[in-house]
C-alpha cells in the first residue's frame, strides 16, 4: 500500500471539502483538487466516476478542457466502468490533448449521435479506451475549414466496436459524401493530416447507411494526409476497413505493418466495399509501404490504391497476403479515372494473391501519361477469377517489369499478363517461375503502338495451360 504524505492527506481533505470524489489517482502528490493535477507544464484532468455528466465524469472533464486550453490530459482512474453517455460528449478545445482510457468503455447506445466529437482543430492522442454502440461515428474528428499546420491524431490500444457510422473519422472535406461518384464540395483546410493507429481493433462498424468504415480519413484543401497503421485490426467493418481520400493539393503517404484488414464491405450489395481503399486526387502522390500485413476476404478488393492526376503511385509492399478478395486481390491504379500524368513505380516482396473472386489476384496498372516499372519477387497468385498477376501500362510511356520466383496456377484468365498500349517500350522479365494450369496462356506479352517488346522466361514451367504457352506479339526469349 502506498503511503499517504501529508501534503496528500491535506489534498485529500481539501477535496473532501470542495466535494471531489474520493478516488485518489495513484500518483496524488498535489495540493490541488484532487481531479485535477498539474506538472511543469501539463495540467490533467481525472475522470473518477461513471456519470453521464458532473463532477468527475468524462463529459466534465472534456468540458473542462473546453474552457482551459492549459489542460493538455485527461485520464480516466483504473476502474471506472463503462461510461454510458446520453449525448455527444464533444471537444472544442484548441490544445493539443491526451485521452488515457486506462481501459475504460464509452458506450454511446444512447448518445443520439456520436460518440466522442473533436472539432477545435487540435491535435488529439486517445490511448487504452474502448468506443462502443454509438448511432453516429464512434470518433468523429472535424477539422475547421481556418485550420493550418498539421493536424495529428493518434490511436493507441483503442477499441472502436459496433458504432453506426464510420468508426473513425477525421474529416477535412467540407462535404465528404458522393452521390453517384461525384462529390459536391471537397473543398477543406489549409492544414495536413497525420493519423495513427497503433495496436487497435477496429470492427463491426458502419451498418447503417452506405459508405461507413472502420477508419475513414478525408483530407480536402492543401495538404497532405499521412497515415501510419501498426499491429491493428480492422474488420467486418460495413465498408472499407480504411479509407484514404485526399483531395486538393497534397501526397498520400503511408507506413502499415502488421496490419490485418479481414471482411470488410458487406453492407451494401449495390456497392460493396473494400479492406485498404486510397483515393488520390489532384496534384500529389500516394507513397509509402505496406508490410507484413493482410487484406483478406473483403467483399471487393483487398488493396485498391488509386491516385489520379498529376503525381506518381509509389507503393512498396513487402509479406502481404491478399486472399479470397471478391474483386483484385491488390489493385494499383494510375490514372485510371482521371487523367494527369505521373508513374506508376512499385517493388513487392513475398506476395500472396490467391482465390481473389470477380478479378485477378495482383493488378497493376498505369494510364495516362507516364510509365511503369513494377519489380516483383516471390509471388502466389493462383486461383483467381481473371489473370493471377496483369501488368498494363496505357499512353505515353513505357512498361517495365521483372518477376522473379512466381508462382501463377490455375487462374481463369492467363497466368502473368504483359500489357503495353500506344507509344513505348514493353520490357519483361520472367525468372524461376511456374505459370501452370491458367484457362489462357501461361504468359502474355503484347505491345502495341510505337514501340518495341522484350519478353524474357528464365526459366519458366508453362505447362498445363488451356490456351497454350505464351501468347501476344512479343516473342519471348526463352531460357530452358
Ligand atoms: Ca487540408
Ligand atoms: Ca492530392
Ligand atoms: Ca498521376
Ligand atoms: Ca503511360
């Protein structure tokens, strides 16, 4: 047991006689009340009861932080049961501020909205709580048009379970919604977008109208949004288990591992969703990494990344899986809806794209403007719907691509794919590889427009196949 110092034990009578509770946290050495404790230069606020509202529940203390920008923390005592909120509990605070859940549940069943709403512009940290039963988004982080700099929000060890809406939203879109693909109004801040999520689980969210996700971040305005994705689940979502969308001047640029992304996209059969979807737009790229992480048996594509417009698409993947997908496996696209310019340029690692219904297994894909080299070593893509890896390249530009230790059986279209279209150069190597058992051809490489075409198999097994060998205009050099 801890021993009570008089300076202490006079905090705790002072308490007792402003009618604090009596739930002293574990570090109480101040004279202050005892909700409230301040260091050098951090002040916290401590949630001590279960209430709805009043002194010592989370709705105080988030009001407290509304009217004392010096309050930078607020943390729940060990113990305290699930907080039952009978409305948005909303921050409009513009300090940065830590939420310390030590565990703790806000269960918004009755909250008639929202869980938890931030809308100051602040950065906001929450870490060891759980967001439950909410109609509305379980977080909903609402960033003022006036907003500038970079706007951080950071997850850690949270849960964010069966809320109606997304479960995470940080949003810097005056007007997020699409209707028929077209969004009214994009428009947002002047301010950048940092999302984390650290050993979270994100599940069971957005069952109540269209497009509702387990994270959805929209970045609008200038700007970019970088997200960060570590040891966190997110699935079963109703849509996307995560969604990027930037708008407006700016990069997408992310860092996932060991990211699992399982089930997701199910609620709506007239537009069913996908695990990891990245929606760029305008000027700015989508850069970054994926590894050690899984997009599995999502009701459209596991990974569909999209940038569009002038930038590049420049994702590294490294031991990802992406099985049993209902549309690509792992679909990159450049371009593809609007034109603009830009590469397309990915080295992937340790694949696995197998069984994807409805599509292929990994597809990579630039138009427009630009070329494409894709490098990809030790991949499965058998079993899929259409070809077992597509690499297509459109307009300007060339394609160039090696694949080395693949491995493509049995899909319902050819087994590797090499697609050149208009002016440019078709450069493919195939190395140590089995391409077996497809409908069509084990490989096919066509160059078309102005341009020439290199196909090398070094060596490849290409037995079995419905259609035949190879096929397309480009004669391979074959290496026994
Ligand atoms: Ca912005
Ligand atoms: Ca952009
Ligand atoms: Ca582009
Ligand atoms: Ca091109």
């Amino acid at each position: 047991m801890k021993r009570l110092t008089l300076l202490s034990l006079s905090a705790l009578a002072l308490a007792a006689c402003s009618g604090s509770p009596l739930v002293a946290p574990d570090n109480a050495l101040s004279s202050e009340p005892l909700a409230r404790r301040s260091s050098k230069d951090r002040i916290s606020i401590y949630v001590t009861n279960w209430d709805d509202d009043g002194h010592g529940s989370f709705r105080w203390a988030i009001e407290q932080a509304n009217a004392d920008p010096t309050i930078a923390e607020i943390v729940f005592t060990k113990n305290v049961q699930p907080v039952n909120l009978e409305s948005t509990v909303t921050f409009s605070g513009t300090q940065a501020l830590t939420i310390d859940g030590q565990d703790a549940i806000i269960d918004g069943t009755d909250a008639g909205g929202s869980a938890l709403v931030a809308d100051g512009g602040a950065s906001l940290k929450i870490k060891d709580l759980t967001v439950q039963n909410a109609p509305g988004e379980g977080i909903a982080v609402e960033i003022p048009l006036t907003a500038t700099g970079t706007i951080k929000v950071t997850l850690e060890r949270v849960t964010i379970m069966d809320n109606a809406g997304h479960g995470v939203l940080v949003n810097d879109q005056v007007d997020p919604e699409t209707v028929d693909g077209v969004q009214p109004n994009a428009a947002g801040s002047a301010a950048s977008l940092e999302v984390e999520v650290i050993e979270s689980h994100i599940l069971g969210n957005g069952y109540s109208v269209s497009d509702r996700d387990g994270v959805r971040v929209n970045e609008g305005g200038a700007g970019s949004l970088s997200f960060v994705s570590r040891e966190t689940t997110s699935e079963d979502n109703a849509a996307d288990g995560i969604e990027l969308d930037e708008r407006g001047d700016g990069n997408v640029v992310i860092d996932v591992s060991d990211t699992h992304i399982l089930r997701n996209g199910k609620f709506d059969p007239l537009d069913f969703d996908d695990g990891f979807d990245i929606d760029e737009y305008d000027a700015g790229s989508i850069i970054g990494s994926l590894v050690r992480s899984e997009a599995i048996d999502n009701y459209e594509e596991g990974l569909d990344f999209n940038e569009n417009n002038a930038g590049d698409l420049r994702v590294d993947l490294s031991e990802v899986t992406a099985n049993g997908n209902d549309e690509e496996g792992i679909d990159y696209e450049e371009d593809d809806d609007f034109a603009g310019g830009g590469d397309l340029v990915t080295k992937m690692v340790d694949i696995i794209a197998n069984g994807n219904r409805g599509d292929g297994g990994l597809k990579i894909r630039e138009k427009g403007l630009g070329s494409l080299v894709a490098n990809v070593s030790g991949v499965q893509a058998s079993g899929n719907t259409v070809s077992g890896i597509a690499v297509r390249e459109d307009d300007l530009g060339s394609l160039s691509s090696t694949i080395i230790n693949a491995e493509t059986r049995a899909n319902a279209a050819h087994g590797i794919d090499f697609d050149e279209n208009s002016d440019g150069d078709l450069t493919a190597t195939v190395s140590n590889s089995v391409s077996s058992g497809n409908t069509l051809f084990g490989v096919r490489a066509d160059e078309a427009g102005a341009g020439s075409g290199t196909l090398h198999l070094i060596p490849v097994d290409l037995t079995g196949n419905t259609g035949g060998t190879t096929t397309g205009n480009v004669v391979p050099t074959i290496t026994p």
